[in-house]
C-alpha cells in the first residue's frame, strides 16, 4: 500500500525522520508538493523562484518522482489518498502558526476519511515547544535559552532505509510549468539549489570560513559567512546534520556558529509561543511608541538611495541577490526603525518580499530584536550609527563601493562620509535624507516616552 510524503519546508532527501516513518510503512512512498495559492500568491517573485529553483532540485533527488499538485491541500491530499488507497500522510512537524493551522486542519480532513496523519521530525534540531525552563514556561532570552537548548541535545541524523522505494504518480496538469515560469520570472540572481549544492556550499564554508568564523562573521566586505540559510529555509539542509558535522571541531568559530544556529531555533520556540509576535509587537508594554507614517523616505530607503552608503549598499544587495549580510540587515533595520522612525513591519514585509532566505521567525524576531520591541531585555540606547558601523565593518569600504557603484571613485574607509569627499557626489550619489545625530536622540525620546506611560 502507498503512503503519502508530504514535503513543504523538509525539501530534502538525506536527514529525513518523515521519510524513513513513510518508508517503514512497508509499502511504496510517494513524495508530494503542493503549491498551495494561500502561499504561492503572497510570496513574491523572488521567494517563488527559490522555491521552484529548490523544487526542481528535490525532483531530481526523489529520482523524478515527486508529484507536484496545485490548489487547497486540506482537499487535495485527501482524495490522492482516497484514489491510491494510501492509509497515512505523513509529514514533518509545522510550528509556525499558518503551517499549523493548515496541518490541523489537513489532519482533519484525512481523519473524516480514515487515513492516518503522521508527524515525525521538524525543521529544527529542537522541535519548538520543547525547551522550557525550571517552571515549565517558554524562555524570553536568548542566553538561557540556547544553555537549556544545548543541555537538551539532539538526536544524529536520520538515516535513509535501504529498502526505501519510492512510487509514480502523474503530477496536476501544468503544476511543473508554474515552478519553470517562476523560475523564469525570478528577478535576482540564484545560487546553485538542492542538496548536493548546499552540502558543497558547507564543506567550503567549514575547511575555509570556520576557524575565522567569530570574527569574521560581522565583515559583509568578505565572504566568511556560511551562506546556508537560504538551504535552511526550505529544509534543504537540516541543521542537525550540520551541529553533527561540526563535533570533531573546535574553537570559538564553532561556538560562534553552533551559537547562530540557536538564535534560529530560539526565534522558532518564540513564534511558536507567541503567534501573532509576526505582526505584533512582542512586548505590548511598548505598544505607545510614536512612529511616522511611511513617506519617500521609506521608498529611499526601499531603493537605496538613503544617502548613508552602508545601508544603500545593503538594500541595493538585497533587490540584486536576494540576500543581505546579516550585520547590514542590523544597520538597515536599526535605520529604518530608529532615523526613519517606521514601525518594524513594513521592513520585515519589504524583507520577506526579497529575501530567498526569508524564515518567518528568524526575521520578524530580528526586526523586534533591532527595534526595541522583542526579545532583547535592554533595547532602549541601541542605536546603531550607519557610519561608524560600516568604517568598523567594512573597513577598505569594498563592501559599499561593490554595490554602490557611484561611489567607485571614493577610496578606502572615506567612501562611508562621501560627503566629506571633494567629488563624493560628484556621480549622483544622494546627500543624507536625514541627519542621524538628531533623529537618534529622537528615537530615545520616543522610547523614554513610552517607558514613562508603563
């Protein structure tokens, strides 16, 4: 008898406990896709090209078997069963609140006809929910958090059963020509998807980047990061076989590194906890900060064209790769929120529009880490300064002169105050659309203000 292999963000086929649960069913797998338009339509072209980009890579992995449909899976996914007579759909675990709702709900329909609904793994070394502390309750912080995260382990890689076979079955009309056109339709410029491209990507980043890691991890003007997440994003890797990979190393690179992968897993356990912190301010005691009303400001800063060359750089590197250096999403995010003075949503929306990487916990939460209202317990005096950020980050100014282009002429750390330079706007780079010492000391009246009316 057949059974069902849902995929959405386990897009994978090494480390999968969802697969080998299917596979010990004792009958054929079939691996299923569905384009659900509640998500299709939302994501925009960038994320959608990743998505078929990475789709068309995991066909390939499940060796052209894996059947794409199209439409409302709380339907679709039960009358597949019904039609090849499959007693269970089986699937990783959702955490974040339209995954699960949605799940829920598909269980329902599966059980109304008798099929079985079976959860096995997440997306996470630690399925959200499972960390709590000594009262039973969800940690706030980071720190104690990823100790408890650490002290809790995870289970090794999952291992493929041998015996493992996988069935055929004709994909919805036309659903394989939507994922080619969105990969034609793809604006930025991808990487390499799949697997075997991630686990290449890893390597690289583990012999060369690794040891360097803690410190080279804040230089956008470098390329020391791991560039994994946007293969984290869609389960392409599970970060389990990475925390596995990296036992026989040590240093503070890999403490640094094993350190970023549980602010991940951390800010999946908070949205898990606390669904509507994707729109909402997590802590509502600051739900009376004033905040402007976006303006051209927000389109300058949208385009890059702010006047400040790290953030531009930074936004210009978001519409050309889909991807953005983590520490310049800081400076962009902290520029937004705290010079411009717009509430963290709109970025967090303009960053999920562009971001191939774009993990609903992972950016709502550093967008609330930035702005004051998350999980940081002390956010009040952070305001990061966009010059001295890129003269300490981007200390040659390669960063912004690669992107940035009209300040090619600008050499070494003076390209970050091209206004101090005889010709730094002499090819249309734009003057500063807002004067930074005085709307810092603006933001920290708002933030005074707010803590006042507690």
């Amino acid at each position: 008898m057949t059974t069902l292999l849902w995929l959405r963000r386990d897009l994978r086929r090494g480390d999968h406990p969802a697969l080998g649960a299917a596979a010990g069913e004792g009958g054929p797998v079939l691996p299923v896709f569905v384009i659900d338009p509640a998500f299709w339509g939302d994501a925009g072209p960038v994320r959608r090209g990743w998505l078929a980009a990475t789709l068309l890579a995991t066909r390939d992995a499940y060796d052209g078997r894996l059947c794409l449909l199209r439409g409302d899976p709380r339907v679709l996914l039960p009358e597949l069963a019904s039609a090849l007579g499959a007693d269970a759909v089986h699937a990783s675990t959702e955490s974040e609140p339209g995954g699960h709702a949605r799940d829920v709900a598909v269980a329902d329909a599966l059980t109304g006809r008798g099929v079985r609904w079976v959860e096995t793994g997440s997306p996470y070394a630690v399925t959200p929910g499972r960390i709590v502390n000594g009262q039973g309750s969800p940690f706030k912080v980071f720190t104690p958090f990823s100790k408890a995260w650490r002290a809790h382990g995870w289970r090794g890689p999952a291992v493929e059963p041998p015996d493992v076979r996988f069935a055929e079955h004709d994909s919805a009309p036309g659903a394989w020509a939507i994922v080619e056109d969105a990969l034609r339709a793809c604006p930025t410029t991808l990487p390499p998807a799949g697997e075997a491209a991630a686990m290449e990507r890893w390597h690289t980043f583990l012999d060369a980047s690794l040891a360097g890691y803690d410190t080279d991890r804040d230089r956008p003007d470098l390329d020391a990061t791991s560039r994994l997440s946007p293969y984290l994003k869609f389960g392409v890797l599970h970060p389990r076989t990475l925390l596995t990979d990296l036992e026989p190393h040590t240093g503070r690179g890999v403490d640094r590194f094993v350190a970023e992968l549980a602010w991940r897993e951390f800010y999946a356990d908070v949205l898990a906890n606390h669904p509507d912190s994707l729109t909402r301010d997590l802590r509502p005691e600051l739900g009376s900060i004033a905040y402007d009303e976006p303006d051209a400001r927000f389109d300058a800063w949208r385009d890059g064209r702010t006047g400040f060359p790290i953030v531009d750089a930074g936004m210009r590197q978001l519409l050309a790769e889909g991807w953005m250096h983590n520490r310049v999403r800081m400076i962009t995010a902290s520029f937004l929120t705290k010079d411009l003075h717009l509430w963290w949503p709109l970025g967090a929306k303009h960053f999920l529009d562009h971001l191939i990487d774009g993990d609903l916990a992972s950016n709502a939460h550093g967008w609330q880490w930035v702005a004051g209202t998350g999980t940081d317990a002390s956010p009040y005096f952070r305001v990061f300064n966009p010059i001295t950020q890129g003269e300490k980050f981007d200390p040659r100014g390669d960063y912004v002169r690669r992107w940035v282009p009209e300040l090619a002429h600008v050499a070494g750390v003076g390209v970050h105050q091209p206004w101090t330079h005889p010709s730094g706007h002499a090819h249309g780079y734009p003057k500063p659309i807002v004067d930074h010492a005085a709307e810092r000391l603006v933001a920290l009246e708002r933030y005074q203000q707010a803590k006042v009316k507690l």
